[in-house]
C-alpha cells in the first residue's frame, strides 16, 4: 500500500510541476502586384485591317490587382499612314465588363494630347473583376470625313474608300498601371 501511495505521490508531483505547453503559428503569405494588358487575339502584335467601314481589330485582355486601374491607349500617328499620305479613322475601345475603360469613336488627331494621340480611361478602387482579367475591343472606323483636321504640308488626308494605293499603317500602344 505504501508504493501504491508513493507512486501516487510522484504522479501528482510531476503534474504539478511541468509547465503547461503552447505553441503559436504566425501565416503569411504575399499576393505580388501585377498590372497588364495583352493582345488575346493577335499573337504577332501585327494585324490586317480591310478598308472599309467600322471593324473590330483587336481583342485585350486587362488584368490588375491595384487599388486604382489605368489603362492609356496611346496612337503614334493619328492616322494610317503611306509616305505622305494618310487616312483618317475613328478609334473607339469596348469595354463590355466595365464602362469606365470605354473611348466613344473618335477622331484621333496628329496634333496630340489627350483624346486626339492617347486616351486615358481609369477604375477607382480595386476591382475582382480587372484582377481576374476583363476584355476590352479596339475597334477602327477607317472611312471618317477629315473635313477640318490638321495635317502636315504636302500630306493628303484621304477616307479609305477614296485614298490612293499604298500600304498604310499606325501604331497602338496599351499601357496598363496602378496608380
């Protein structure tokens, strides 16, 4: 009986002397901030435009996990040009998810600045949406009237159903950044 005790005796003593155990874990992880705009659609950065009427030229896809999403579409000439000899169009961006990346046709300029050589269209506020990855169209009207518009001495400013043979080219940029 008296070992019976005794062992009793150093079962309790040891519970009451260790320390009770905790452990504590601290998880942490880091999402990397991206912001971009791709071409969906045209993997050479290249495409054809035919000459006529309003067309859908490129497909894009905007993705940022910012607070704020700008987008700037950036035009090199204001029109297609072949030597001296440009043709004029409308630029307009669908943006069929969110309204605020939009451009209403309009008649780009070779003068510059906002609204005539680059746009820039903004979201306020983080968006899941853009952050998934939302699609925006650019889309050219090839044929506007170039009635009044500003144009280099010697250059003719033709629509596309009346202008003279040549390969005509411009030169978009997107760029897409969190501000």
């Amino acid at each position: 009986m008296k070992r019976v005790i005794l062992l009793a005796s150093a079962v309790m003593a040891v519970g009451l002397i260790a320390p009770a155990s905790a452990e504590t874990l601290n998880v942490s992880g880091v999402v990397a901030p991206y912001c971009n705009v791709n071409l969906t659609n045209v993997s050479s950065g290249t495409a054809s435009v035919a000459m006529v009427d309003t067309q859908q030229i490129a497909n894009l896809r905007l993705s940022c996990n910012g607070n704020n999403t700008r987008l700037v579409t950036t035009v090199a000439n204001g029109d297609l040009l072949s030597g001296t000899n440009r043709i004029n169009y409308g630029l307009e961006m669908r943006s069929p998810s969110d309204p605020a990346f939009a451009i209403a046709e309009h008649d780009t300029n070779p003068i510059g600045g906002e609204n005539n050589l680059f746009f820039t269209r903004q979201h306020n506020g983080y968006s899941q949406p853009i952050a998934n990855g939302i699609p925006l169209q650019l889309w050219l009207n090839v044929n506007v009237n170039d009635a009044g518009e500003a144009q280099a001495a010697g250059s003719g400013n033709f629509p596309a159903n009346a202008a003279p043979a040549g390969t005509y080219t411009e030169v978009f940029t997107f760029t897409a950044s969190s501000v």
